[in-house]
C-alpha cells in the first residue's frame, strides 16, 4: 500500500477569519477581522485552535509566527457575541464532576516556537493570546491592556500566571486592576516584548527571528522549548533538576558525535561574523 503524504496546507483566502502562509519553514498564522479588530468570536476561536493544531503537526514548518491583520492583533474576546449568549467563552472549563475548574488555554501548546508579532491592540483575551506566545516581538503601534475587571469578568487563559511571569507580579498586579494600557515603549522596558520595531519592518523582523531559529538544530530547539515551559511551571529547585534530567534525556536520545559538532561550531562562528561584521 502506497504511504500516505500528508496534505498540503490550503492556500490562504482573504475572505478567511484565520490564514497560514510558509516561507523557509516559518509558517505565519494571521487573525483576519480587521473590521471588528480581529475581536476572537466563535468562529475565530475555533478556526485558531484547528490551524494552530495544523502547523504545529506540519513537518515542513519549525517555527510559528502569530499576528493579527491591522490594524490590530486582536481586541479580544467578541462582546457583541457573548452578550448574545455565546456558550464558547474563555474561561476555566468544568470537569466531568461538575465542580473542579480545569485550566484552558486559546490554544493546545505547540511543540514548536511560537514568535507573537504584535502589530496592535491585544486587549484582555487578545493579550492572553500574546501571553501565550513563547516570546514577543512588537510595531511601534502595540499596545496591551487587561480590561478584565473593567468588564466585570475573570482572566481564563492563563493572564495571571502569564504576565506575572513576563513583567513581575507587582507590574502585573497594577495592569490588570488598572486596566489602563501599556504602549509599545512601557512593554519593552517592563520585559513584556522582546524588541520595538518599525510597523512596516514587523513581519520581516519576525521572519528573521525565525530564520535564525530554523538555521538550528531542530531536535535541540525543540528540547530547549521543552525544558523552559516545564521550569517556567515549577518551582527554581524543581528548575534545575528538570534540566538536567532533559539535558542527559536528550544526549541518550542523541549521542554525541564529535565530528557533527565541529560542522555546527563552523556554522556559529560564521553566523557571528555575519552578525558582528
């Protein structure tokens, strides 16, 4: 029986409410409401979880990036819809005894890096979806805002562990009671995103970034990927152990070949001097 390959994916529409595109093993995932600010309706919400399932499945991406079409990345969850009784809402679900709350999340955690190329707005459940990203690279025109208690609602996709984690809980605690926004600037200096570029230069900064990351070992990434979510859930003594046990998994997984690192040292020293001059 011949094997099966797998099928390549659909070619993006305009009329999508989420699109893929692949270049060079990057595959870049955009929220497509630009009309409602890419606002996260029922529709969206389940088409990101498929397509994110999909590219994290797809042998021929190693690196996610996610963004928004402008002029937001995405203003968050849609009111209009759940003030009409939309029963699909964030929020912690319920477990088959009907009284334990289970941790969700926008998406299942990709087994890839996954680059947030904040182009906009991400506002309450929008700003969990960029939590949610491994890390952040932001336009100028970024801002981030956590209107949960101005809505009179609770965080359910990890906003209260994330951002702790990305800014400090006492920043944290301030953005969330506030609900006051937090610019492109602020971000950066907070430790929120990675870097501020020009508008126009996002998605060609974020496809560098990926690049670069591509150019890697991808078993290694991937371990590494591994090994910081798991530090990052547990506490700094657990931390160390987890790392270590990864690290000695991974050399049993792979062995050590003398003449395979020599080929990688050459690579590195000629990316610094790419990168250096």
């Amino acid at each position: 029986m011949p094997e099966l390959m797998p099928e390549p994916m659909p070619e993006p529409r305009p009329h999508d409410v989420v699109f893929t595109t692949v270049t060079n093993r990057v595959a870049t995932v955009t929220i497509n409401r630009p009309e409602a600010r890419n606002a996260l309706n029922h529709e969206v919400r389940t088409k990101l979880r498929q397509t994110m399932a999909d590219v994290d499945a797809d042998a021929d991406v190693d690196v996610v990036i996610l963004t928004g079409a402008d002029p937001a990345f995405t203003a968050g969850l849609d009111l209009k819809e759940l003030g009409g009784g939309d029963p699909d809402r964030s929020g912690s679900a319920i477990s088959s005894d009907s009284t334990t709350p289970v941790a969700q999340r926008p998406f299942a955690p990709l087994s890839k890096p996954l680059i947030g190329a904040v182009n906009g707005v991400a506002i309450t459940g929008g700003f969990e979806i960029a939590l949610n990203c491994d890390f952040l690279i932001a336009s100028e025109r970024a801002a981030f805002a956590d209107t949960h208690a101005r809505v009179g609602v609770m965080p359910g996709w990890g906003l209260t562990v994330l951002l702790a984690e990305a800014v400090g809980v006492r920043r944290a605690r301030e953005i969330s009671f506030t609900g006051n926004f937090v610019d492109a600037h602020q971000a950066w200096s907070m430790g929120l995103v990675n870097r501020v570029v020009p508008h126009g230069e996002l998605l060609s900064v974020c496809q560098k970034v990926a690049e670069d990351i591509v150019g890697n070992d991808v078993d290694g990434v991937r371990n590494l990927l591994g090994t910081y979510r798991s530090v990052a859930e547990t506490t700094v003594a657990e931390g160390w152990q987890i790392e270590a046990r990864n690290g000695w998994e991974f050399r049993q997984r792979h062995g050590f070949r003398p003449d395979e690192v020599e080929r990688r040292r050459q690579r590195i020293v000629e990316r610094g001097r790419d990168q250096l001059g």
